[in-house]
C-alpha cells in the first residue's frame, strides 16, 4: 500500500507543479516570455555562429511558440493530476486494475517529459544553439525537470503486486 500512497502522491505532486509553472507564466506573461524571445531569436549565442539562419524574429511565433509551452504545461498537470486521483481511487484494487489505473499519470508524464526532453534540449538547446547563451541558457532547469519526471514515470511504471 505504501509504494502505491507513494506513486499517486508523486504523480499528484508533479501534476501540482506542472499547473503551477502553466499559472505562473500566465499571470507573469513577460517574465518567461522573454526567455522564449532571446532563445528562438539567437541574440546572444556566439558572433559567428554558422546557425543563425534557424533564427526566428517573428512576434507572432515567440508568443505562438509561448503558448504552445503554457499548453503542454497546463496539459500535462492536469493530465497529472486526474492520473493521481484514478490512482488513489484504485490504491485498493487488484494489481493489474492499479495497473490500468495508470494511463491518465503515465500520459501526463511523458508528455511533461516530451516538452522538457525535445521542447527545451532538442529545440531551446541545440536547434536554436541555447547552449551557447552565458544569459539566457536554460539547460540545467530543463535537465533537473526532465529528472524529476523521468524518475516519477520509472517509479510509477514499476509493477505493482498483489496487496496482502
């Protein structure tokens, strides 16, 4: 019972988290925004990096792109925390029950890890050359979260055995 408290209330956390940071850079637009513009325009990468061609200066696809991540963000906690809730609803039921139980926590966690794997590193840090940025270099809080939700969406994904 224990393992299975621990998965619902990790799932339920993360959840918790994902719609707090989608909340957050709705109500605090320009804080992050402003990450999104320096990253896709390229303006503090190296001087003579043979990349810039991939820069993209367009408003309208900085906020585009902005809303998109707030999306996922928002998706993805409450994908979470609907997960968590089926979980707790079934922390009793058959393993194989709790098993199915996890559809809802595990979509929610790939797709918080699928924006922080290919949306931030893929994208942020080497289509756009965000590794490059001494200021606006993102890497290491995408790396942590990445982290994060991976361990969760192992943890969670672990068989689950029979209560006694």
């Amino acid at each position: 019972m224990t393992v299975r408290l621990s998965k619902t209330l990790l799932v339920f956390l993360t959840g918790v988290f994902f719609l707090l940071v989608g909340i957050d850079n709705m109500i605090a637009y320009d804080t992050n925004f402003a990450f999104v513009v320096h990253v896709m325009s390229m303006d503090t990468t190296f001087p003579d990096n043979g990349l810039m061609w991939r820069a993209v200066t367009d408003p309208t696809l900085h906020h585009g792109a902005y809303w998109i991540i707030i999306g996922v963000e928002l998706l993805t906690g409450l994908l979470c925390v609907a997960g968590a809730l089926r979980l707790y609803k079934e922390r009793y039921a058959e393993a194989a029950d709790f098993g199915h139980a996890k559809a809802l926590a595990t979509a929610g966690l790939v797709l918080g890890f699928v924006l922080f794997f290919f949306g931030f590193l893929t994208i942020g840090a080497e289509w756009f050359q965000m590794w490059q940025s001494s200021s606006w270099n993102g890497q290491q809080e995408a790396f942590r979260m990445l982290a994060s939700v991976g361990f969760v969406l192992v943890f969670l994904s672990l068989r689950d055995t029979e209560l006694t």
